[in-house]
C-alpha cells in the first residue's frame, strides 16, 4: 500500500484519535455494528486509493456491499487528510535553500459530459492538470488543486499562488513554463541551431529536471491519479489532498 506496516498502525492511531467511536464505552455512537472496524476502514481506503480497483471489486474482496465499501471511503478519506496535516511540509519553509524543480502532469479523469475543458491537447486525453513541486533529490515538495486539463502549464502556475514565493529561489523548468521567473531549456530559434554550449545546457538541465519527474512518478504510484480517476469530479480535489498528504507521510515530513 505503498506505506510500511509501521506508517500504517501510526495512520490508524491518529485517525482514531479523531473519531468519538474509538473512546469509552459511552461516547461510542449508538446502532448497528459497523461493517469493518476502524482499522479495516483505514486500509480499505488506503488500498482504493493505491489499487484504483472499483467500490465493487473491492467489496466482493472484503464480503461487504458495493454501498458499504462507498460509505466507508467517504467516511476515512477525509479523516486521514486530517490527521496527516501536521506531516505536510510547509512551502514557506521547503523553499528555503533548495533548488526547485517544477512541472506539471495530468490526471486522467477519462470524458464527462458537458466538460470539454478537461481535454489536453498537448497529452491528449480528458483530465486535471496539477503543478508539483520537487527538490534535486526527487522528494516531492507540493502538489497544487487541480485545474482542467486544457490549462497551460505556464497558466497554471500564475492559478497556484505561488510565483511570489518561487520567485525568491531558483527554479528549474521545462519549456512550458517561458516567460515565468524560472530556468527553462534553450529553444531553438526558428530556421536555425543550439549552439554547443546552449546543447550542453539543455543536457544538464534535463539531466536535473529528471528529479521531479520521478517524484510525479512515485505519486501516481497512487493508481487513483494514474491509471483513470472514476469518481465525481467535485471529490477529485479531496482525493489529491489526501494522496498527497499520504505521500508527505509516507517520505517521512513532519514540520
């Protein structure tokens, strides 16, 4: 689940410090047993969200109903954003000495109705454009709220918010991004050559760039960003806060 055994019981404790249920006999909540326990709750919804296996699928592994299994993601998957906040970096902070990496990728959402603005042109298939930030180690630094897939990476980037910030550190970026206040490869000029020197730029900076692609790589290792987001649109944010504070998680922040 991406996670180690001890990440995931350290998840199932802060998650049950915020729920009433899992104190004394008297602050339980009334009515029927529930289905899975809250630790059963917890790992359901961490392997939905790795797996990206449907609500059905995952029902008929655990013996509850494809409602049940709804219920219970629902109900965990704001929990764990919460208690995971305090392992978020804070960007502020992140910023402070590093060189920075930037890029963009798509979450694939496949087509909806009525929202031609979801489609890439440049990736060619319908999803939400999110903008990552990352260090020369590859250690995934933050991750943005989606926009629709049509959105240019350079635009997205002025949506963030966070140009003031970056605008204070180096940034190194793919061609995308011309005319932002970061280090972008050398175009080459119509009708003509890269001079040596440009060339061998070019190769160092993708050589750097390599970083962060690897740690978009290790976040949609979350198949619920990779392989075909299938839920309603209005959660999609949510999901990306949650996966992304896993991933905070899961390298070890806690600032």
């Amino acid at each position: 689940m991406g996670l180690t055994a001890g990440q995931i019981r350290d998840l199932i404790g802060r998650v049950a410090r915020l729920t009433p249920e899992t104190g004394d006999s008297s602050r339980r909540r009334a009515g029927r047993r529930p289905a899975l326990d809250l630790p059963q709750g917890v790992v359901l919804t961490l392997v939905m969200l790795r797996s990206n296996m449907s609500q059905a699928t995952i029902a008929h592994l655990v013996g509850v109903s494809q409602p049940t299994v709804s219920r219970i993601y629902r109900r965990y998957l704001p929990l764990i954003s919460r208690a995971l906040r305090l392992s978020a970096p804070r960007l502020e902070e992140v910023l402070t000495g590093r060189l920075i990496l930037l890029d963009g990728t798509l979450i694939p959402t496949g087509t909806r109705a009525g929202q031609p603005e979801l489609y890439s042109g440049k990736r060619r298939r319908p999803g939400v454009n999110v903008q990552v930030l990352a260090d020369t180690a590859g250690r995934l630094l933050a991750v943005s709220r989606p926009f629709p897939g049509r959105t240019h990476d350079r635009a997205a980037l002025a949506l963030t918010g966070w140009e003031p910030l970056l605008a204070r550190t180096a940034v190194i970026a793919d061609l995308g991004y011309q005319g932002a206040s970061v280090v972008t490869p050398r175009k080459t000029p119509p009708g003509g050559a890269l001079s040596p020197s440009d060339k061998e730029s070019n190769r160092n900076i993708s050589g750097i760039r390599a970083a962060v692609e690897r740690a978009i790589a290790h976040l949609k290792n979350w198949k619920t960003l990779s392989s075909g987001y299938r839920g309603r649109l209005r959660d999609l944010p949510a999901v990306i806060q949650a996966v992304t504070a896993l991933e905070f998680f899961r390298l070890g922040w806690n600032m």
